[in-house]
C-alpha cells in the first residue's frame, strides 16, 4: 500500500485535486462561518413575517412583501433588479371562517378551521348539516349518494407517522384536501370538512389548495384542526346525525397583475447562462409564512449577500428569484419558465428552498445521471456541516417549470419532523426558525451554487 | 459480477449475515413506528415540565418530580422500582434577582438577570457599582486590582458561533460562568455578571453552575440576556462609569434526603449484568427543564415502553434511572455508580440522554476501540433513520461515573442548532420539543440498547 501511495505521489497524481478540495473545502468553510456570524437574513424574515403576514399571491399583503424584497435587493450589490409581471388569482378569505355543533342544552362546541384556498363561500347564513365520516376516497363511492346526499363529508385521515421524511405522508393525504370537495360534490354532499394534514395533535387549523374540476356543483371545503377533528369524530360515535354548521365568506376577485422579483449578478464568463436561487414570496392567508416560504425566498437573497460579503464573482449569471403564487396556480413559475427575462438567457442550473429552513440534511437532484453524479461527488464537502443525503429526487414546485428548458434542478433538503406541525397554519412564525438552521440552509445553497459555477454540471 | 453474485448466492455466504440483518432491522423498524405512533411519553413530558418546573435537587418542585416518575414506572411492567436515597444540596434561588442601571432623570433600564446556580446572595439592599467589562478570563489579571477592585465584573464574551456542533462553543465560555465569581474575587470584585451562554439573540437569561473554591471572598455571580448584555456593553462604550444594581436573595439551605428513580426489568439470560439508560430529573429553577433534561428522563423511560409493546425480554438487567442532582453536583449519580443498587450488579453498558431532544443524528461512544468498532458495525441499521454519526467521544455526566466500572458508555447525539437557546433558561419548555423528534431518539435508543443486548459489547 505504501508503494502504492508514494507513486501517486510521485506522480503527482493527488495534486490538482487536493489543492482544488482545499480551495473549496476553504471557501466553503467560510460561507458557512459568514453565514453563521451575520443576523441579517434572520432580522429580514421577522420584517417579512411581520409586515407582510398572509400574503396570499394576489393580496396587497403580498404587494407588500413583493416591495420589501426589492427594496432589500436595491441596498445590495446586484447588478440589475427585475420586476416581472405577473397576473395571478385573486381570492380572499373575507374574514373568519365559523364552525361549530350542538353539545346540547343550547351550548356549541365550536371547531378551528380555515377555509381551503380557491373554496366558495357558504350561503350567506351559513350550511347547517349532518356529517358523515369518510376515511378514504374509495369510501366516497361505497357510501354512495344515498349516504352522502345533502351531508357535510368529513374527510378523517390520520397522516401516516411512519415515514421518517415526512412529505410522502403529507403527498398520501393531500389529494383528499386538493379533490375533496370535488368529488363529494358528485354524490349530492353539501361542504367538506378535511382533517389538517398535519403530524401534530394541536387546535392549528391548515389550509392549502383545493380544485374545482368538472363537478356538477362547487361546494365550499374548509380544514379542521387535528385535535378538533378528533372531537367531532367523537360527537359522530356517539350520535351519528350530529350537526355541523359552517360558515365562510371566502371569494374569488378579477385576476391583478404583480411581480416576481428577481435580483440578477451578471456572469463573468458566461453571462447567458443562468443559475436560479429561489423560493416562493407568497403564503396562506392565515399565516406568517415563515417555513412556508419566506425563509426560502430570504435563504436564495442570503446565497447572494454571501458572495457579495466573500467578494465572490460569479462566472454564471446568478438569479434570485421570488417567485409569486406558489400556493394557488404557480403563475410566476410559469412566467419565469415561458418569458425570458433577459435575450439569450440559457436555463443552466436551478436550486429551490421550499420544505421548510430547518436543519439541512442534504440536496435532492432531478436531472441526467451525470449531472447527480457530479453533484454526488461533492458530497463530502458537505458532510462536515451535517448534510450528508445527496439524492436523485425531485426538486422543488417553482424551478419544475425549467425542466422543459433542459435546466438541471436541485432542492435544498431540510430535516422534516417539524415541518408540517406549522405548514399553512397560524403557527408558521419566525419564533419557529432558528436562525443557525436557517443559515446553515443558505450557505449549504451558497457552497452548491459555487461548486456549480466553478465546475460546471458534468 | 453476476458470476460472482450467482457463487455467492449459491454458497449461501449472504444467508446468515442477511437474515439477522433482517432481523434486526425489523425490530429497529418497529421500534420506530410504535414509537411515532405513540403520544405516551410526550405527554408525560408536557405533564412533568407542567407539575414540577424549575425542580433543581434538593428543591419541593423535584420530589414533585420524583414521585411523578415514581408513579409512571409503577403502572408500567417493571419487575423492581427502586428508590434510591441521595443526600443533596439545598440551594434556592428565593424569588426574582433585580438588576437595572441608570439611564438619566431617574429612568431605569431594567436588565433580564438569573441567579448563577450556586450563588451567594447580594447584601439585602442589593449592590450598587461600577461594572467592568472583561472579555476573557486572562484580562483579568491584565486589568488587577487597581482597574477591578469594588467594581462588578461583566463578563462579556459572545459565544462561538462557528462550530457546527455546538457543545464545543459551550465548554469554551462555560469556565467564565463556573470560575468567573472566584477569579474576580481575588481582584477585589464585587459580584460578577455573565452573559448567558447562548447562541440566540434574546431576552432570557440562563444560569447554570457556578463555583467558590479558596478565594478570598464568595461574590454573587448572576447571569443577563444576550439582548440586555448588548445593551449594557453599548452604555459601558458610552460612560464606562455606568453603575449597576443587582439584588438576588438565593441561599444554601442543609442537606436533604431525596432519590434517583430506578425501573428494573430484570435480565433472562444474564441478570447480574446492567444496562443503564438515564436522565436526570433536576433541572434549572428558572426552567421546565424539556429538553435539558426532562425530555432525556422520558425517553429512557419509553425504551422500556417500547420493550414493553413490542414484547421484547431483554438478556441482560435494563434499568431505567431517573438521575438526581446533574445540574449541581452529580450526587446521584456518584450514588449510583458507588453504592449497588443490588448484589453482585456488574455495569455492563450505559446509555445517557443529555443533550435535547432534538433531531437525533447519532450515537457518542466511550469505551475501548473493539466496542466502538462493535457500535460503529451497525450505522446501517440506523442510517434509514437520519442517525449517521457513530463517533468515540464522551458521554454523559452522569453515566461518566461508571466508566471507572469498566461500564462501556453512550451518548444519544441530536442535532445542536438549538440546544443553547433553550439550555437553563425559562426557554427551555415542552413547546419548545417536537413529538416527533423526541420519538426518534427515544426509538434510535431502544434500537441500540436492543443491538447491545442481543450481540454484546464486542
């Protein structure tokens, strides 16, 4: 073995990537100590979460989240600023949803719940109906119309605790969210109530997106918090004709015109090649959006005043891009994909931060075998920072658009206990980001965008 | 190489090592999933930190504790339930400190402050003076007398944010907060002020131990705010003449007679030999004291739980120990390690949880090269879980006294971002702990204690 060793030595066979692992190892070592050493991104998401609460695409909420973004890249060094229209969906909430049921002699026990987004409203004075428990979908049509007719469905799935990462639960169930209504719809139901996709046993009611397809009539469909559901279900055991009543005001408006906000450092080398960091600038009506995704948007605007502070300059052209209407239509998503923001521009490499800025684990992959592999084989610059899962996979819901442009797309993978405990509910707050995670994120995104742009993808 | 899978499957060499691996996995597997099912041990947590926070050795509020887990253990399957008599110290901190100083026309500016563990009292109308500001413990000698004699030392060093792992940024500044008192003292200081060993920027203060030993004279050590220690250093920059008051009426009280609480399940194949798996039970006064470490306490106790669900009878004595007095002076843990609990009790393996009850990332071991080895050979089993760091290290302060035993040692290892903002602060509560999270250790404990159990220290 020593023979061995001394040759390659002598050949000088350990040179060029020794010094080139150093160099990098060194550069990455220092975006972390940066990050970990600043409070900036930190103080710039407890502003977003503060100012801009419920910024919801299409809401003056986001108009101002969209205004604070652009006024945080124009105190930066970015060498243009775009301000990409967008004209997205307009629905709006109209204040607090009610729901309750009779415990007898007069007294309500009143329900946390949130409307789901795209939801019609209750008749003005509200539905009041009996409920039928449905744990399935398949129970939809075993139950059949007969049982379901002129019944409020209450959809009464338990998320699968099983799965260590935990967005395959939360992509098990959220089909009952998004087609719920849908499809009880067709059996004669008259609004849906749909347990939390939550891991969580507490009285946070979580919204997200519902659809309306092709069914005969659009009824509302409203979430329930998880410890609320488990009471309702019981007041269903002990009296199935138990009635619920519900109200929601919720509406859709014409469509308006906003932004995505996209702060660009031109490449020194290949200026029309383009390496996208980005995140989502808006959020549910009914929360901070703090994990969901403003952390995300603040994490990409924090890979740039990383290199900024390390005087690094990129040979890519380098976006920041927050991208608007994630949560209901992905309309900027689709703009930045179809609409070039700059001739020429070639969609090179895109990294999302959507699942949540807590402890980074790794990246996930989605792109040709030797792309993942490159990426794969800078694992162990990684590894001393505790990210240690390079997967193919997918990539995150804004930078999938670029597939199309022959993009190769990475996502920032975070540890995902917590995540769903806050996700489209009232308790996504900054309180629940730790900074050091968060930034831990963003100079993991930094240090790949680096390697990306020193090395290339193959 | 399908030649040569072929000669292998046909020698049958993968059986055996295959179908324990299998084995073992699955059990790991249901370890897991019973565990993530279950909301058992987190409400034992929420009930403990709600009916005996702040329960420091020796104090009311920790009997309260002990005769709580006393009570859970009784109406689990234990063979035995000791309770094991320790003789602690008494010291209380006797309500809120006070500390302020003036900021002009009679205002104040009040100063988030806890006593340091430990801690002599302030004269009863409190201390007035100057303060110093001292950034290693080595200034002090290069200030000396003259600059520090009658004047309150502050001690004002910013924790090391760049190691990833973040218990090394704590036992670099802990020595200010356990010494500090007693090396100003021989300067003629008059009480000391600690910034709290935190990595988050807010208002809680942590105490902690501190310690007199020959100096001339015992001076109060009282810890402040990171927030409150930023703002006295900026009025120090202004007016280095700032004088500050500090009250605390904290009081050393006779020794008194409390217990470590121990379930037995007792050994099929070899009863005489101990696995030890523990916590402790005290914790700060100013604290639920969840992570740090009711939570440890009550994941030792859901290993058992969890033999106990899945029916598993362990070759060897597991005892469960509920240790006392961590925080102040071990004095349950020396009792432990130096007076058998029964005859002819060999300490085989020990497993301490101490380090919150986060995400677990792994295991520390402490023992001689073959077990580490031994340890090191199962990673795989743990790898699907997120645990991915079997590393020779320490252990835990309590368990750390059996190693003169011959004990083989381990330490379950989560993930460190937000230890320090909880630690020994009125932070650190059953909010602050994920479900999820809590489980996993707990399961990745019984995994391990499970492997040690079946297959042995080598």
């Amino acid at each position: 073995m020593r023979n061995i060793l001394v040759i390659i030595f002598v050949l000088g066979l350990f040179q060029p990537v020794f010094s080139q692992d150093n160099k990098d190892s060194l550069f990455v070592r220092n975006l972390f100590d940066e990050a970990l050493d600043s409070y900036i991104a930190y103080n710039q998401l407890i502003q977003l979460c503060t100012i801009a609460p419920g910024r919801l695409a299409g809401t003056d909420e986001c108009a101002v989240a969209q205004d604070f973004m652009y006024k945080e890249m124009k105190a930066m060094s970015f060498d243009t600023i775009y301000k990409q229209p967008v004209w997205v969906r307009k629905w709006l909430q109209n204040g607090e949803e009610t729901a309750y049921f009779d415990i007898g002699d007069g007294e309500k026990q009143y329900l946390a719940v949130d409307a789901l987004g795209g939801s019609v409203a209750t008749p003005e004075d509200g539905i009041e109906a009996e409920i039928i428990v449905v744990k399935t979908m398949d129970e939809l049509q075993t139950l059949g119309r007969e049982k379901i007719e002129g019944k409020i469905v209450f959809f009464d799935f338990d998320m699968n605790q099983h799965n260590i990462y935990t967005f395959p639960s939360y992509g098990e169930n959220a089909g009952m969210r998004v087609y719920g209504a849908e499809e009880a719809s067709k059996y004669g139901a008259v609004a849906v109530l749909v347990r939390s996709l939550t891991l969580a046993q507490d009285t946070f009611p979580h919204t997200g997106i519902m659809r309306y397809k092709t069914g005969p009539k659009k009824i509302p469909g409203i979430g329930i918090s998880a410890i609320h559901s488990d009471m309702l279900a019981e007041a269903y055991a002990e009296n199935p004709h138990v009635k619920v009543f519900l109200h929601c005001a919720c509406k859709e408006y014409p469509e308006v015109k906003q932004y995505n906000i996209i702060g660009e450092i031109k490449g020194s080398k290949y200026p029309n090649r383009i390496i996208t960091i980005g995140g989502h600038i808006d959020a549910w009506y009914n929360t901070q959006g703090a994990h969901d995704d403003g952390g995300g948007c603040i994490q990409s605007l924090e890979v740039a005043r990383l290199f900024f502070a390390l005087k690094y300059k990129p040979e890519n052209t380098i976006r920041i891009v927050m991208f608007l209407d994630e949560e209901m239509a992905q309309r900027g998503a689709r703009a930045y994909a179809d609409n070039p923001v700059r001739e020429g521009e070639q969609h090179y490499f895109a990294l999302e931060s959507d699942r949540g800025v807590t402890y980074p684990t790794g990246f996930s992959f989605d792109g040709p075998d030797a792309f993942v592999k490159k990426m794969q084989s800078w694992t162990s610059l990684f590894e001393p920072y505790g990210l240690h899962r390079f997967e193919k996979s997918g990539s995150g819901v804004d930078i999938s658009f670029l597939k199309v442009k022959g993009c190769a797309l990475a996502a920032l993978v975070t540890e995902s206990q917590r995540y769903f405990d806050y996700h489209h509910s009232a308790n996504d707050t900054w309180q629940q980001v730790n900074r050091r995670e968060m930034q831990m994120g963003a100079a993991a995104m930094a240090a790949l965008v680096y390697l990306v742009d020193k090395n290339g993808l193959y």
